[in-house]
C-alpha cells in the first residue's frame, strides 16, 4: 500500500475544490488505497474505468492546508443503450470526514457534468448518502453492471429530465482511452494478483 500521510482537518479552515491535476495522483491513489483497500481493483465498478480516461473536465480534487483530501471522478458509460456518466470513487481523507467535503465534492461533480450537457449520472453506492444529493434506484431497477453488485446500491440521477425512462440492460464504458502510466500499470498488476 502506499504512503498515506495522516492529516488533521480543522474546521475553522476552508477548503477547495478544483479540476483534478496530474500532480494530484499519487496522493489520490493513497488517498484511494486508504479508503478502500488495495483490492479495490477488483471492484465491479472498476471494470467501467479500467483503461478509460475520465469524462473531459469532470474529474475534481479537494484540498485543505494544500493537501488532497477530496477526490471524485465522473466516466462516460452507455446504460442499457442511455449516454450517460457514472460516477465514482468518491473518497475524502478519514480526518476531514463529516465537515462537507464529499458533499461539496458531490455537488460540484453534479453541477459541472449538468453544465457539461451530460443527461444522467450513475453510481454504485449507499442510497443512505446519496439520495440527499437526488440519487435512487427508481429508474436503475432493470440495469445491470459487468461483475456481481447490490441491487439496492445501483443509483441514477436525471440531470435532463426522463433521461433514465426505460433504461434497460448492460452498463458498458464508452469513454476515451486512458494513455498508459505507470500508476495504470501497477493497478493492472495488482488486479491480476488479486484474482490469481
Ligand atoms: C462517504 C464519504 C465520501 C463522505 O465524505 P464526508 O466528507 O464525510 O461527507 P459529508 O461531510 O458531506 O457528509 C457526512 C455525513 O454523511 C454520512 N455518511 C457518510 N458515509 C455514509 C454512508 N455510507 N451512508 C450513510 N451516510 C453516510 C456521515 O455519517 C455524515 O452524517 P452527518 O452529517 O449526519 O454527521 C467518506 O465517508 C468516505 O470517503 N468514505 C470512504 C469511501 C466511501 O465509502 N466512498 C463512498 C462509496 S459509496
């Protein structure tokens, strides 16, 4: 697992929130690694990023004290035949929890991916967070992901009305290749390990 530096959020001191840089990645990456576990490369979400880049502009980083302590990143996904994005992972660092970082990293990534013209957001998450920024499974009920997942965790949001009207079958990626890194290949590495 990599370095994860252990940060004390203040609640007097704001953050931010910003269009994600290269230079945030190792940080994401242990950020991610801390949240969720090496094994996350296993995920079943996992199989719509892998080798896909990010939607364009829709990919955020939190900081607080000039550190990464928010991630989000939205991908493009055809759901059951339907444009639209799915979103995921979501993370903020353990010490800054429950200040509003994820939900200012949730409606920052819901703004941007609306102004951006795109119709629905996807994600495989707790219903218990994520219906007080709009999302539920009243339209996801006959949607499936490529790997075993929670029925009750497959969560739409409409940012164009109706958009998730009669949405039917396999979510699939469709965004644009990821250029390989370094950071893809350790992931790809570590995936193979995990199902060896
Ligand atoms: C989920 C997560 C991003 C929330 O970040 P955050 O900055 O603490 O979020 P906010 O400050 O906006 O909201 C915190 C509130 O959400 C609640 N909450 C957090 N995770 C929750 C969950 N899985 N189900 C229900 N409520 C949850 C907290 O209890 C808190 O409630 P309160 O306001 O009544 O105290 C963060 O807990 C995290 O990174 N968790 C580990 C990774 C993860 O599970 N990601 C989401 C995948 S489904």
């Amino acid at each position: 697992m990599k370095a994860f530096k252990k940060i004390v959020c203040q609640e007097t001191s704001p953050f931010a929130i910003r269009a994600e840089r290269a230079s945030d990645v190792p940080a994401r990456e242990a950020l991610l690694d801390a949240s969720f576990g090496t094994n996350r490369y296993a995920r079943t979400c996992q199989r719509l990023r892998d080798g896909h880049a990010p939607a364009q502009g829709l990919a955020f980083s939190a900081f607080h004290q000039g550190r990464l302590v928010g991630t989000v990143r939205l991908w493009h996904i055809s759901a059951g035949g339907v444009s639209a994005l799915v979103l995921g992972p979501l993370a903020v660092d353990p010490s800054c929890r429950k200040l509003g970082v994820g939900a200012a990293l949730m409606h920052h990534a819901v703004v941007a991916a609306k102004a951006r013209g795109h119709a629905a957001i996807i994600l495989l998450g707790d219903a218990s967070y994520y219906a007080r920024f709009g999302f539920s499974a009243l339209k996801t009920s006959e949607l499936s992901l490529p790997g075993p997942f929670e029925r009750e965790r497959l969560l739409g949001l409409e940012l164009r009305e109706g958009a998730l009207n009669g949405a039917w079958g396999m979510i699939a990626a469709t965004g644009a290749k990821a250029r390989k890194s370094r950071s893809h290949a350790a992931a790809a590495a570590k995936l193979a390990a995990s199902v060896a």
